[in-house]
C-alpha cells in the first residue's frame, strides 16, 4: 500500500525546532504521531517529491478537462481504488497522468483538501466546472455506503455511454453542416467572382434581363460592398435569439420546437428519454432517494421541456403519488416508458426499469441517426443543386434571348 510523504516543523520540549519527513496515510495520521510524542507542531505539508511533487509536464493544454476526460479519470480511480490504493494516493497518482494543466490544478486542491480532512465529496464539489452535481451526489453516496470504489466504477460506465450518445449525435449532425457551410461557400463565391462579370457583359450588350438576373445582380452587389452589414445582422440575430432563449419562456418554446422538428426531433427525443433513464437508475441503483434523484437528473436534461416533466414527476412523488401517472399524462414519454416505470415502481426495481429503458432508446438513437443521416443526403444534395442551379441558368437565360435575336 503506497503511503504519502510529509514534511513537517515541529518544537521539542527543550524548545529546539526539527525539520524532517514522515510517511503516513494523511495529515491527521502525521499530525497525531507528532502530537503522541509531545511535539509542538509548526508546519505539515506534503514533501514536494515521489508521489506528491508538483507534477510539470511539458505541453500541458490549459483548456478546461471536458467529458472525456473526466470519465477517463474517473476511470482510472476506480481501478486504483479497488485496487487498495489510498484515495489521497490515487489522486495523486492521477495528478501525474493527466496532461492537462487545469485539470491537473484542480486534482492537487482536491488532494490537498483530502489530505486535510475534508471529504471527497466536498473536496470535489469546490469544483462544480468539471463536476456537476450528479457526480457529487453519487460520489457522497458512495462514501456514506462505503462502496465508493463500485460508484466510481458506475460513473465511469455511465459517462462514456454518454460520451457513445454524444457522439453518435455529433456525428448524425456534422455532415449536414459540411455540406451547408460548403454551399454557402460556393454560393458566396458564385455570387461575388462570376456572377459581376456575367453582368457586366449583359449590361454592356443592353440586352433585356430577366426578373432572376435582375435579383441575382442585386445580391451580387449587395455581397460587394455590403458584406460586412450582412455579417453585422447575422450577429445582432443570433445576439437576439441568444438572449431570448436565455429567458424561461424562449427557453421553452425553442427546446419544445426542436423535439418536434421532423426527424431532429424524433432523434432528440430519443436521446433525452435515454439519458434520463440512465441517470435516474445510476442515482436510485447508488442509495440517492427518488425526489432527490428525480432533482438532479432535471438538472442534468438540458431541456426545458424534459425539465418541467420531471419537476411534475417529484412534485407528485412529494405527495405520495407514483411518477408513472405524471408521466403518463405528458406526450414526451411513451406509453411504453410509462409501462416499464409503473412495473419498476410496483416490483421495488424501479432502477432495473430504467437501465432496460435506457438500453432500448440507445438502440432507438442508433436507428434515428440512421435516418437522418439517409433523410439529409438527399436533401442537402437537392439544396445546393438548386442553388448552382439558379445561379447559372440567371446568367445564361439572357444570352438564350441575345442568341435568338442574332439568329433572326
């Protein structure tokens, strides 16, 4: 078992001050030995070397630990854990392997708080950033339990299926936007380089133009020598729609308006039933009480819609009620979620149910971005086709006229 190194300041009865190391498990255990052999101390802090030196590695990234990370970590100190390897030693250890210089921070404040004394739980909650609240709730749970080394191991499975979920979804969703900001690039590039000397020629020949040149040439010098005012309105909108979503009332009705766009919606939805179903059962499976749970799994939904189901499910669990009714009552859950919660509450393995739920909506998101990503190939191809489209036919229709009036 690995033991912390300590250096220590300390006063002998004779009033002589000594300097010296000391290994222990923590600061208490050093701080009661000094104390047990009558020393006065004056300093304990940990030795700046072996496993708790200050850790420098070179081209550390300073940007913030994302979830990744954090499931990467938690991780690993499940194996340390389980392994026999004390919590203050773990993190440690820990401290070394990541390279990531804020990360690695705020490891060494944990440490050193754990090495003070304070719990786990609260030494990690001082860092709500990088841990939310879900993953210190589970993290008290599991030190009140004493099965913090099998929590650690829940978090850890838990976050990368969510790592799996993101993913999927950024993937169903990067290659739309590819193809959207490649057609706004050729388009800007049509419509500012060929565009102006197609009209030029038109203008210089006096030809009649059509109402589809007449707009295209408009836009042509509009994107000329107003480029930046467009970019100005592109700005203050998003500005706007920032600020309005940033209110309760624009909060809900633009998260309401995403789960009902075709497809999208049909996708996220999905995706929000998974997540909550993994969190409520990682939470109820950990020792946390149902209201509670149901708390911060509403915390962690990321959409207002899915929020306010879950408040009605804990206010009538409040009053003795069961959730499945409430849930019953609201469209975003399916009659078969409902089914499953209602057997789960009726049996007393309400966190089984929803393990099975989640399983199931995770195989649904597989075939949701399946579809999505065959619904917006096709789509997107016909998009950017009719804008070349528009485009050249706007420049050649008149040179259809001039060439007919030559050949009479």
């Amino acid at each position: 078992m690995y033991m912390a190194v300590f250096e220590y300041r300390a006063r002998d009865r004779g009033g002589k001050i000594l300097s010296a190391q000391l290994e222990a498990d923590s600061l208490a255990q050093v701080r009661d030995n000094l104390r047990s052999k009558g020393l006065m101390i004056m300093e304990i802090k940990a030795a700046k070397s072996g496993l708790n030196a200050d850790v420098k590695i070179p081209f550390l990234s300073d940007r913030p630990p994302g979830l990744k990370q954090v499931a990467l970590f938690s991780k690993q100190m499940a194996t340390l854990i389980n392994a026999g390897v004390p919590l203050v030693q773990s993190l440690a250890i820990m401290q070394r392997q990541i390279e990531n210089r804020a990360f690695q921070n705020i490891l060494k404040a944990v440490r050193a708080d754990v090495e003070s004394g304070t719990p786990f739980s609260e030494a990690i909650a001082k860092h709500r950033k990088v841990f939310n609240r879900l993953y210190i709730n589970l993290i008290r749970a599991g030190e009140t339990s004493g099965t913090l080394d099998s929590i650690m191991e829940r978090i850890s499975d838990f976050q990368e299926k969510e790592l799996a979920l993101y993913g999927k979804i950024r993937g169903a969703l990067t290659y739309p936007v590819i193809v959207l900001v490649f057609a706004v690039g050729v388009t800007y590039f049509l419509l500012t380089t060929i565009v102006p000397q197609f009209g030029s020629i038109l203008t210089g020949l006096g030809a009649p133009l059509p109402a589809l040149t007449q707009g295209l040439i408009a836009v042509s010098d509009f994107l000329q020598h107003r480029t930046l005012v467009l970019v100005a309105i592109i700005v203050v909108l998003v500005l706007l729609y920032r600020r309005y979503y940033a209110t309760t009332k624009g909060r809900y009705q633009i998260d309401a308006f995403k789960l009902r766009v075709p497809v999208l919606g049909t996708l996220l939805r999905r995706s929000a039933i998974a997540s909550f179903a993994r969190t409520f059962g990682l939470l109820l499976s950990s020792g946390v009480n149902i209201i509670e749970s149901l708390e911060i799994t509403k915390g962690t939904a990321n959409n207002a819609v899915v929020e306010e189901a879950l408040e009605n499910a804990r206010n009538v669990v409040m009053v003795g009620d069961q959730m499945s009714g409430s849930m019953a009552s609201n469209k975003l859950f399916p009659p078969m979620v409902v089914s499953m919660v209602s057997i789960g509450e009726e049996t007393g393995a309400l966190d089984n149910m929803l393990g099975k739920v989640a399983d199931f909506y995770e195989r649904e998101v597989d075939e949701a971005v399946t579809g999505l990503t065959a619904a917006i190939e096709p789509i997107m191809i016909v998009f950017l086709g009719v804008i070349v489209g528009l485009i050249v036919a706007g420049m050649f229709l008149p040179m259809f006229a001039i060439i007919g009036q030559l050949s009479k």
